[in-house]
C-alpha cells in the first residue's frame, strides 16, 4: 500500500509539471477584481436608494389619497344633511306661520293648534339634535356673512346697521350658513 501511495503522488507531481500556462488569457490582477465589485456596489446602492424614493413617494400618495378621502366623504354628508335640511325648512317656516297666525285667537283646549304646536316643537328638537342652529337676528348688528338686508328704515330709535325685524329665520349647520336671515335694518 505504500508502493501505491508513492506511485500516485509522482504521477501527480509530473501532471501538475506537464500542465502548460494558458497563452492568451490573463488572470485579473486583484485590484482590477476589487474594482469591477466596487462598481457593481455602487450601481446596486443607487438602483436601492431609487427604489427606496419610489417607496417613499408612493407611500406618501396613498397617504395624502387616504387623508383627501376622508375629507371628501365628510363634506358629502355635510352637504347632504345641509341640503334636506334647507328643504325641511320651508315646512318648519309654515309650522311657525300657523302657529303665530293662531296665537291668541283659539282655545286652549283646540287640539288642533295644540296638534300643530307639538309639531313644530318635535320639528325645531329634530334640526337642534342634528347640530342646526338659528342665527341670531332681532337686535343683532348687520352682519353679510349670516343676514341678507331687504328692507332700509332710517330710525334714530335704533343703532346703526342693527336689525330691527326679522322677516325670516335664517339657520347654519356647523358653522355654515344654511340660510341667512332676512332682516330689515336701521340707519
């Protein structure tokens, strides 16, 4: 066994002195090695901080779309309740018309008027409920932003610009103005 150990490692001696350099083909020395793999760092650290930009903004889209949604949804309903109350107020002025047209002159006993007081009252607790208020008006200064002016009375009794009648209830649903008031004003 020894003899074949011998053997096998002179023959690999003589394979390894009978194997002639490659003629042609250069190995690359190491710092050309080095640098190809520095070149192929940096292009993936780039391509990486690309991809990491496109995240971000990506990200930041779906965030502001998210946000402009919600808002978006909100301001529908808000629309919506300010569009059905505007239509329910004209039956709450004729409630109120009925009412103040009656006062003093039936019963109190007429269960009819008392039939349309009770209507007018659940009516008023039904828009107060849902966040609807009355603007201010009778005795107020003029303000555009809440009362449309249609009527002028120069009357020293008052102040200038205050509001001496209110011909119709103006209403705003979270701070926006429903329906302004129309008041005649002094001065």
């Amino acid at each position: 066994m020894e003899e074949n150990k011998e053997q096998e490692e002179i023959l690999a001696e003589e394979t390894i002195d009978q194997q002639e350099p490659t003629e042609g083909i250069e190995e690359p020395l190491e710092g050309e090695v080095v640098d190809e793999t520095a070149e192929k760092i940096s292009k993936l650290e780039q391509q990486a901080a690309e991809n990491f930009d496109k995240y971000q903004r990506c990200l930041a889209e779906f965030d502001n779309f998210r946000k402009r949604t919600a808002r978006e949804k909100a301001s529908m309903y808000d629309d919506g309740v300010r569009d059905t109350i505007e239509k329910l107020l004209m039956v709450v002025d004729n409630l109120e018309r009925a009412v103040a047209a009656q006062e003093g002159k039936v019963e109190e006993n007429d269960s009819f008027f008392k039939g349309v007081q009770m209507t007018l009252k659940q009516f008023q607790e039904v828009l107060h409920g849902l966040g609807v208020e009355e603007i201010k008006a009778l005795g107020e200064q003029f303000d555009p932003n809440f009362h449309a002016a249609v009527a002028h009375e120069d009357d020293e009794n008052y102040g200038e610009n205050e509001i001496i009648l209110e011909m119709l209830k103006g209403y705003k649903y979270k701070d926006k103005v429903i329906r302004h008031s129309m008041v005649k004003v002094a001065n």
